[in-house]
C-alpha cells in the first residue's frame, strides 16, 4: 500500500510542477529572444540610418568599414542589399543572403517599407540562425534593406541554463514532498497494516490479538478502538456460548447416569412382552442421549482447536489401521488402502487420525456398502464406499450438523460426526466434499501437503 500511495502521489507532483513550468520555460524562451532580437534590430537599425546617407551620398566605403568591424567584434555578419535584389555590401566573403530562401522572403517585405516581424523563438531544439531586415528609407520608398544572420547557440545557451536553474529549484522542493512523504505514508499506512496483521490473527482463531490504538491519524486510531471493541464482545459471546454448551452437557451427565441407572433398574420389574419393548426404548433413548451429550463436547473442544502440524499419513495408517480392519470385519465390509509412502499432509486440530476413523465408521455403518476403500495422492485423501451413495440434495445437507438421512434414522448417531470432522477440515485450510462414486460416496479430504 506504501508503494501505490507514492505510486500515485509523485506522479501527480510531478505533473504539479510541469503544470508550473512549462508555462515558465516558455517565458524564458520569449523574454531571451525578445530581448537578443531587439538587440539586433537596434544594429540593423543604426546600419540602415548610416546607408541612407551613404547611398545618398555614394559614399559606402565608412559603411563598409563599420560592417566589417561588427562582425569581427560579435560575429554576425552583416549586408546590404538594394531594392533590385543586388548585393551591395557584405562583412564577410562568401555571405550572400540573397541566396537564402527564407531571407529573400522577409527582404521583400522589408523592400516594401514594411519592417517584418520575426516568427524566431529560442528553443534549445532550434538550430537556425535569427534573422533581422531593417529597410533603408522611408515607408515604400525602400530604396535597400540591412540584413543580420545571427548565430543562436550562445541565445539557446542560456535558456538552457536558466532551464536548468528552475529545474533545479522545482526539484528541491519536489525532493522534499517526497522525502516527507515516505515517512508520513508510513506513519499513515502502520495503523493499517497492524490492524491488517490482528484482523488475519483473529480471522485464524486468536481473539487475544488487539490492534494498535497509540499511533497513526485520529481516524485510524477510533476505527482501532472501534475494532478491539468488536473483538471483545465476539469474544466474550464465543467464551459464554462454549460455557454454556460444556457446563450443560457436564450438569446432564449426573442426572442422565441417575436415569440411565434408573431404567437398567426397572428391569427386573418387567415381565410383559410389552413392557420389555418399552423398556428397551428408554434404555435406547438415554445411550442416545449420551452421544448427543459427547458431541456437544466435542464440538466445543472444535471451537478451541486452532493448531496445525504435519502428519505423516504412513505412521497414522499403522495406528489406525487395526482398528478399521476390527471394524469391517465385524461388519462383513473388505477394507483396502492404497495410498502412496511418504504422504504428508497438514493435521487439522483433533488429529487427522479422528477424522478418517469417523469417515471410515460412517462408510462401513452406514453405507451398506461391502467394500471401503481409502486412496491418497498428495493434498488429497479418499474414502470410497459401493455402497447406495447420497443424492446430490442429501449431499449438500449431510455437512450440516444433526442431519441425518432419512434412511439412517434407525441406526445409532446424532448426525453431527460428518459436520464436525469438515470444520476440523476447514480449520486447518482445506475441505472436505461428498462427490457420487457411482455406486456408492466418495468422501474427499484436501489438505495441504
């Protein structure tokens, strides 16, 4: 974010100041050859008054002099040049202006008794010569005209210099914007970026991360305030909500044993074939209370898992696989594994071993399926089942806690195991979806490797 403020911050500066100086650079321009061609039409001026006299006089050698003595002193050459196009006089050997086009055009304005404006202007790109015509006469009675070729590169000289006097005091201040600018862009920019820093803390699972309230802007410092404001409450509501659901479920414990106890008594009391179907009801109904009560726990303990690490799928295999086996085995299910050695992913918080005993529970219980199989790659776990799968509705709601399907309704579970194991999942940065192995459900885990 510091950058792209500098990013937009300098250019506009910059075009700041060219707004200011090109207008200023233009000036100079105007003000230097204004001030060089006045100068030069004040010679060409005097020239012209002192070869009236000598034309009227026939008398050109002390023109010729002064001519010759100019150009020697500021190098310009000089001539004279009569009404029909002929070279009268000349400072130099080999100047001829009447050879030039552009100054055969301004002499025939100046022959005319008109005295030409010059369309000269002194920019350091420029390399022509400024070119001055004064008529000799009065008004049409022309009867020559004065011609100076100045040489520029001493005029767009200094331009230059100037040019580079403003460049140099535009970009001392500009320097020091800038210069300032980098400190207060940080000083602006370190609130938000702390503030960034807590928000991506607490969007993690850490609720004790305050963002800071001391320095940067007023503004950035109430929206501080404001945010660990926001923290405390969601905290605070997060804390009482998990210690309602854990102090409910452990004051249940006591009086759910006491029934639980109660009914396994009453048994010895029930003679009926009736009664004993009622009976065994009660009893069915407080074991199903009690895993209710075991999952609200656990998913307590969910909320307040936020811990990753690496877990080495091979070692997790070894712990776990007995146990499938017992289990498939006691319901007639073939178990095969296939996945490759050296597999390492990132464990959610509860241990990655938890989860795919609940998905491989789930696929031999429930899916009447006769063979499970788990497959690996890296990022990614299978549990496939052939069994009789999900629709695609009853996959979009089998995440959700307590759903349960309704052909699953008489077989022992509290519909949350599935919903549990995908935000332990998603707590460690991957996902877990249901996809229709046909026949039967994949149930694919993605985690990073």
């Amino acid at each position: 974010m510091l950058r792209r403020l500098l990013v937009i911050t300098v250019p506009l500066l910059v075009a700041l100041v060219a707004a200011l100086g090109i207008p200023l650079a233009s000036a100079v321009v105007q003000r230097e050859t204004q001030t060089t061609y006045l100068d030069r039409l004040g010679d060409a001026r005097r020239f012209a008054s002192l070869a009236e006299s000598a034309l009227q006089s026939d008398r050109l050698l002390a023109l010729d002099f002064e001519i010759q003595r100019y150009d020697q002193l500021f190098d310009i050459p000089v001539a004279l040049v009569s009404a029909d196009r002929r070279l009268l006089l000349t400072s130099r050997r080999g100047f001829n202006p009447t050879n030039d086009p552009e100054v055969v055009a301004v002499l025939a304005e100046a022959l005319n008794g008109i005295q030409p404006d010059t369309d000269y202007a002194a920019w350091p790109w420029r390399t022509g010569p400024m070119v001055v015509v004064e008529p000799v006469g009065r008004d049409s009675e022309a009867v020559a005209a004065v011609v100076t070729v100045s040489p520029t590169g001493a005029l767009r000289g200094e331009v230059l210099r100037q040019w580079g006097l403003m460049a140099l005091a535009g970009l001392a201040p500009m320097l020091a914007v800038v210069a300032a600018a980098w400190p207060m862009s940080r000083w602006v920019l370190r609130p938000v970026r702390r503030l960034d820093e807590a928000t991506a803390a607490v969007a993690a699972g850490n609720l004790d991360v305050r963002a800071d309230e001391v320095g940067g802007p007023p503004e950035l410092r109430r929206l501080a305030r404001s945010f660990n404001t926001m923290v405390d409450v969601v905290g605070k509501a997060l804390n009482r909500q998990k210690a309602f659901v854990a102090d409910a479920s452990h004051q249940l414990r006591n009086p759910l044993a006491s029934l639980r106890l109660a009914v396994d008594n009453l048994a010895p009391h029930v003679d009926d074939e009736h009664g004993k179907e009622a009976h065994q009801i009660a009893v069915d109904e407080a074991e199903e209370m009690g895993r209710v009560l075991d999952t609200l726990l656990a998913a307590t303990r969910l909320d307040s898992a936020r811990q990753t690490e690496p877990v080495e799928i091979d070692q997790l295999l070894v712990t776990h696989k007995p146990a499938w086996e017992a289990l498939a085995a006691k319901s007639g299910v073939t178990l095969k594994i296939d996945v490759p050695a050296g597999l390492t992913m990132q464990e959610p918080p509860g241990g990655l071993g938890s989860v795919l005993d609940e998905l491989v529970s789930n696929a031999i219980r429930l899916a009447g399926a006769t063979e499970v199989r788990i497959t690996g790659k890296p990022g990614e776990l299978h549990v496939v089942d052939n069994g009789e799968g999900l629709s695609a509705d009853e996959r979009e709601l089998a995440l959700q806690r307590f759903w349960r399907a309704t052909k699953h309704q008489n077989i022992a579970g509290t519909g949350m195991g599935l919903a549990i194991c995908a935000e332990l999942i998603e707590s460690a940065g991957g996902t877990l979806t249901l996809h229709d192995a046909g026949p039967g459900l994949d149930v694919k885990v993605s985690l990073s490797a």
